[in-house]
C-alpha cells in the first residue's frame, strides 16, 4: 500500500516519491510552508517536520534565564553529571575509535605537499614581519665614541689577562724547598754530600740585572730573602741551577732567592 504525502495526504507512488522529514512526499507537494517555492532535498531546511526555504526558515528566539540559587544547582549538577558520563564514555572507549594510517607512496606525496605549504606560509609571514620589533640605532659620532671607547677597555683587559696567564705558566714553583732538595733532577748531585748541593751564598760582584718577583715567597734559611709579588730585585746574578743571588729593594735584604719565582724586568 502506498503511503498519503505529507501535505495532500494522497497516496504517493513510488515514481515520484520524496522521503523527508520522516514523511513521504509528491515532487510537487515538497515546497516552503510559507512561500510554496518547489525545494529539493539540498535546497530544504526542516523544522517541527515541516519543509522551509532558506528565507523563510524560523528563527529561534531565546528567553533570559534567572541566576538564581536554585538554577546555579541544577546547573553545577548537570556539569558533574557531564564529567562522570565523559569519563565512563572515556574509559569504555579507550583504546579504540584509533586507525592505523599505512605509510603508502600516497599519503607520503600529502605529506610532503602539507610540509611545503607549511614552508611557504612560514615564508611569508617572516617576510611580512621583518623588520618590524627591532630598533634602528643611528651611527652618531656619539655612539662611534662610546663603541671606540669599549673597544679600547675590552683589548686593555684582554692584555692585562694575557700577561697573567703567561707569567703564570713560564714555570712553576716548587711546594716548598725540602721538596726541591728531597728530589733532585741530577742522581750525581743527589749522591754528594749535603753541604756541596747548594753553593754559599757568596754576593757576586755588582753590575747584575733587575728582576721582579710573580710570586711571593718565604725565606726558609738566613741565607735567603723573602719576597713578595711585585718586589724589584737588584744586581741579580744566576749562581747555581734553580738559584739566584739578588737585593730585595723593598727591604734591602740580600741573599739566595729561586730563580722560578722571578723574571726579568
């Protein structure tokens, strides 16, 4: 049996039957409520069940709802019951609704077509935005001054920590002097009596040339003069391997000092 149109309640036949809005319609008999324009299952827009076009098609309205106590409850327990469905419906599905995309020749080739308009619009917005969030610094003859005058401080700096760093890497002190004696380079020297392995300290004659001490030192024997960084030496004279015989011009003493802690001025 055929079933009555939605508007004329006449049977429909299968030839021209439109089926809509859970109704069966005549091609004819499928037009706006309002206007009766003839409407196609594209152009249509249902509402209540009933066929509208696009110009005539009800406008829903909206009513203000109070804040009040009793809303703001119903509303809070319609969120809790949200989160408790979502998260069952979470824990149901977990796992699944996930398809595994095969790596094939096609999706590498939309792959690589996605990267390079990804580039290109990179490229464009830098080239729109360039330049702009930077300050242009005008090269005044002040600022080629304070650029001169860092220039200068930067290489005095560099200089003075150059001649730090050579000074402290010309040679090493020794720890001590029991050390220097306790372990001698030379094993003939080492096998003489103790009295031959440092000679007297005998002022040679003057006309010697002036050191200065880089590091400080101790006198250990009466012998010897203490020195401290910085001290200019006198009539400075080599005297034995290590070993030198100098005046001390801060304190005038004279006497044995170790050549590695001096260099010459």
């Amino acid at each position: 049996m055929n079933p009555p149109c939605g508007r004329c309640n006449k049977p429909v036949y299968p030839t021209e039957k439109i089926n809509c809005l859970d109704k069966y319609w005549h091609k004819g008999c499928f037009s706006c409520e309002v206007c009766k324009m003839a409407l196609s299952m594209t152009t249509y827009k249902g509402f209540e069940k009933k066929p509208y076009c696009s110009m005539h098609y009800p406008k829903t309205s909206f009513t203000i709802v109070a804040d009040t106590p009793e809303n703001l409850r119903l509303k809070q327990q319609s969120m809790l019951n949200s989160q408790a469905l979502y998260k069952e419906d979470f824990e149901k599905n977990k796992g699944k609704g996930f398809s595994v995309v095969v790596d094939t020749p096609e999706m590498q080739r939309v792959k690589k077509t996605q990267d390079q308009i990804s580039h290109a619009l990179y490229k464009e917005d830098f080239e729109k935005n360039k330049g702009k969030g930077f300050s242009v610094v005008v090269d005044t003859p002040e600022m080629q001054r304070v650029k001169k005058t860092q220039d200068q401080i930067s290489n005095i700096k560099y200089h003075e920590d150059f001649e730090k760093s050579r000074i402290r890497s010309d040679a090493p002190p020794p720890e001590n002097r029991q050390d220097y004696e306790e372990q001698p380079s030379n094993p003939e020297r080492f096998s003489q009596p103790v009295g031959q392995m440092r000679p007297a300290a005998v002022a040679p004659p003057g006309g010697g040339k002036r050191y200065q001490a880089v590091y400080s030192y101790a006198a250990a024997e009466a012998d010897e003069v203490s020195l401290q960084e910085g001290d200019l030496l006198l009539d400075v004279e080599p005297i034995d391997e290590g070993w030198m015989f100098g005046c001390n011009q801060r304190t005038g003493q004279r006497g044995m000092l170790p050549a590695n802690y001096v260099r010459p001025v």
